[in-house]
C-alpha cells in the first residue's frame, strides 16, 4: 500500500502490485471485507454496500511520490473538481473510451 485516502463517494487506493496478482481479484477482497468490517461495526444506518464496478489506472515508478501526493491530497482536489469530473479526465487522458451508461453512479 502506498497510499489511500477515503472521500464520502469515493476510495483512492495507490498499490504496487506483482505480475502474479490479479487486480479483479484484489478489488473484490478489498470490498468482501469492507463491507463486512462495516456493516459489523453498524457505522452507518441500513447496510453499507460498494456499488459494482472499479476504476483502476496504471503509473510508471517515476511517477509514485507525484501519485501519493494525489491521492493525499483529495480533500482540497476536490474542493475544485467532482469526482466525476476527475473520472472523466482521467479517462479521456488514458484514451480509454467508454459510454456514459456503464459509469458509476455518480453522487452530484
């Protein structure tokens, strides 16, 4: 784990993996036990539930300390942009095409 940080509608995880890992299967522990860890400590009304989906983007080791400092700094990033918005650039940036129905639901 390099570095992460929690928004109300979002997660920011920054990870190094290993060629033998498999992301799918990492996101689906991270949420497995997520929920779980949630819901047994009741911090919220009703039943926590992430909704399906991940967005995930690869960066060089050049890049680490630019991406931690990214990832620290949401609260203020996101004073000035939605996580919408940042989600589209990223993916417009990428050149990763998508169409707006398959995109997570956004809270705005």
């Amino acid at each position: 784990m390099l570095a992460v940080n929690c928004m109300p509608d979002h997660i920011h995880l920054f990870v190094g993996f290993r060629p033998t890992i498999l992301i799918s299967d990492f996101v689906k522990e991270i949420k497995v036990e997520s929920n779980d860890f949630v819901n047994k400590k009741d911090w919220i009304r009703g039943k926590f539930n992430w909704q399906e989906g991940y967005g995930v983007f690869s960066y060089s080791h050049s890049h680490i300390d630019a991406v931690v400092k990214y990832v620290l700094n949401q609260e203020t990033h996101h004073q000035r942009t939605t996580f919408k918005q940042e989600y589209l650039r990223m993916l417009d940036k990428s050149e990763i095409p998508y169409e707006e129905r398959y995109l997570f639901d956004f809270i705005e």
